[in-house]
C-alpha cells in the first residue's frame, strides 16, 4: 500500500498482512525485514475490532499511523468491511472510519514536554540550533526557524541513531499550510521516513496551541512528500489521509 496518497509511488509505503491467528513474533520480524518498508503492518480479528502490530526492518514499535491508515484500506477495500474500525494497540484503541474517498484515524493527543538539556547526540546529529526541543514517550521534536530550515536539514544518522529508543522529528511553521516536518528513524532501520502519521498525534496539539486553531493542514517535506489534514478534538486527534493499493500477493505457506 501507498499511504498518504491518491497515486501510487508517492506518500508512504507499507506492507499489509491480514491473518486468522498470529504468526511467531520471530516469523514477522523476519517478514518485515524481507519486505524493507518502514513498516510491516500484522492485524488479526479480536472482539469487535482488530489486533494491529507493527514491524520496521528491525524491530517491532509501539505506534504508526501510515500503516495504521494504510491497514484500514485494506479492510475497507480489500476485505469489504463497511462500519467504524476499531484496532486495539500498544498505545490503546484506534478507530478508523470512511468519509467518501478519506479515511479519518482517531488516535490519543500525545502532548510533548519540553527538554531542557537535549542529549549531545541529537544536536550534533541535527546539525543545526533548534528554537525548542520536546519530547513525548517516544520521539523527540526540534522546532526550527522556517521551512527552509526543514528542507535543509542534512541529518548524521550515526549520531542520531544514538538517541535510540527515541527518534526524532523537525518541524516548523509552514508557508503554504499550516506546519511542516520531517521524520528521522534510523536505529529502526527507517534514515527518514516518507510521510509519518504518528508524529502528528504530537504535532497537532502542539501546532493547535501555537496557532491558537483546531484545524490544521500539513505537509512532509520527504522526497515522496505528503499531506495530512489534522484536527485536535479534546483529548484525541483526528488525521484524514487516503492510501492506494500497489500490490496484492500471497506469501509462501513454507514461512511457517
């Protein structure tokens, strides 16, 4: 799947694998690292939803929305299901429901919290002065001065891989939309990713309070590039996207 997107080879893209019961953790890690996309997404039925996991080349993670967004195309367009989809997380439920050709994704609000003495490694790996840095339980986020700050940031992923288990995220005010970013993940396997869902569970209340509105446009500055709508609503934010399908297969029966 293309996530993130209308058109194929743009936004950002993930493996989908439905299954009827689970694979050894073992198995799907090595999958993941067969496909080499960011992520490998795994869902299996449970209750009135779905058990939703996600593998990077490297190692299982705790939240990602392009997969989480490109799993919900699947289902709906793949596998005909019709009603909210609920998909149950190391990081809670997440829904997802249909409006016309968009999928709108229901995740926490991750509000960040400042970092007063951000670790030597990120900086370096940056290479340039952030006005801010934050974090939330998993990535930290530099704001930087413009958009052509974003654009030219040349990052050293050998330093930045030793802010691991934590990744990182640069941000600024937009020209043209609201904010922009760029996602950097490189112990994970991921130097940058394309177009990343889950940093913008963070990036919306921080930009909402900023900007002083609810509403807000994005876009990542990768070379794939994409747009995400994004909608801070109390304690949950709403993210609308579309996704493509590139590829259908069957994977050998032999994995097993």
């Amino acid at each position: 799947m293309d996530a993130f997107t209308n058109t194929v080879f743009r936004g950002n893209p993930a493996a989908v694998v439905p299954l009827e019961t689970w694979l050894p953790d073992y198995v799907m890690q090595r999958m993941a690292a067969e496909h080499n996309q960011s992520e490998t997404a795994f869902f299996v039925p449970e209750a009135d939803g779905f058990r939703l996991r996600w593998f990077t080349p490297i190692s299982e993670i705790d939240f990602c929305g392009h997969a989480t967004l490109a799993t919900a195309k699947v289902l709906f367009a793949e596998m005909g299901y019709s009603k909210m989809i609920k998909l149950f997380t190391r990081v809670g439920e997440l829904r997802v429901s249909q409006h016309a050709d968009w999928l709108e994704m229901d995740f926490p609000a991750f509000t960040p919290e400042p970092v007063p003495e951000p670790p030597e490694s990120l900086l370096l790996g940056i290479g340039v002065k952030p006005l801010e840095v934050l974090k939330n339980f998993e990535n930290y986020y530099l704001l930087l001065e413009s958009e052509a700050a974003v654009r030219n940031v040349h990052p050293n992923y050998l330093e930045l891989s030793e802010v691991h288990p934590m990744t990182v995220c640069v941000t600024s005010k937009g020209d043209k939309v609201d904010f922009v970013s760029r996602y950097f993940a490189p112990s994970y396997g991921i130097p940058e990713d394309p177009v990343t869902g889950s940093i913008h569970a963070t990036l919306t209340p921080f930009w909402a309070a900023r900007l002083g509105k609810t509403k807000l446009e994005a876009r990542q500055l990768s070379h794939r590039g994409g747009i995400l709508h994004c909608e801070l609503a109390g304690e949950r934010v709403l993210i609308r996207g579309q996704a493509v399908v590139y590829l259908r297969g069957e994977i050998s029966p032999q994995i097993q």
